[in-house]
C-alpha cells in the first residue's frame, strides 16, 4: 500500500518562497515517477512538475517553469517543490502523487497561499 503526506505549504507574499515535500512509503518506486498536482478553488486539478525515477529528467507546466524546481532524495523517500518567485495565481492545494497519477494515491495536500 501506498501513502502520500505532503507538507510545507503555508502564506507567503508576492516573491517569496516555499518547498514542499512529500514522503512515500510502500511501492511508489513501481510507478513510472512522481509529480506535483495543484487546484485552485473552482478549478479542476492540473499537472505542475513530474520528475521520473529512471533518469531523474524533471518537466513542468509552463506557467512555473524557471520558478519551480521538483528533485527527490532517494534515502528520505521524499519528494520536493522548490517553489521561487510565488505568484497569487499560485495559490492553491498542492498535492503530490504518482505521474501519471492514480485515484487511490490521493492525499490531503498542502494549501499554499500567495497574498499580493
């Protein structure tokens, strides 16, 4: 069985910074890689960077790219989200989980709030 925990959100201003991290037990290894999901309220949730277990090559949604950095530390099993440059359109609860993702992988998320 999988489990997913993020954690690492919180309020930030216009600018600054926050990282993420995801901790995996059981099987995520199995999984073609890992990515970071996020929804904004009354949007549906969107891919916002995957990093894939092979080769470590990291790929992003346009609107974070040069601002977002996704890596993972494979003796912690955990996951990051480097987030830079925060924008209000950033708000949102973050989510990590398999890429491409799997309904049951699902967690709380983290609510990462970006006041202008």
């Amino acid at each position: 069985q999988v489990t997913l925990v993020e954690s690492g959100g919180g309020l930030v201003q216009a600018g600054g910074s926050l990282r993420l991290s995801c901790a995996t037990s059981g099987r995520i290894a199995r999984t073609y890689g890992m990515g970071w999901f996020r929804q904004a309220p009354g949007e549906e949730r969107e891919f916002v960077a995957g990093i894939r277990w092979s080769d470590d090559s990291t790929y992003y949604t346009s609107p974070v790219k040069g601002r977002f950095i996704i890596s993972r530390d494979t003796a912690k099993n955990t996951v990051y989200l480097q987030m830079n440059s925060l924008k209000p359109e950033d708000t949102a609860v973050y989510y990590c989980n398999s890429n491409p993702p799997r309904e049951e992988f699902w967690g709380q998320g983290t609510q990462v709030t970006v006041s202008s």
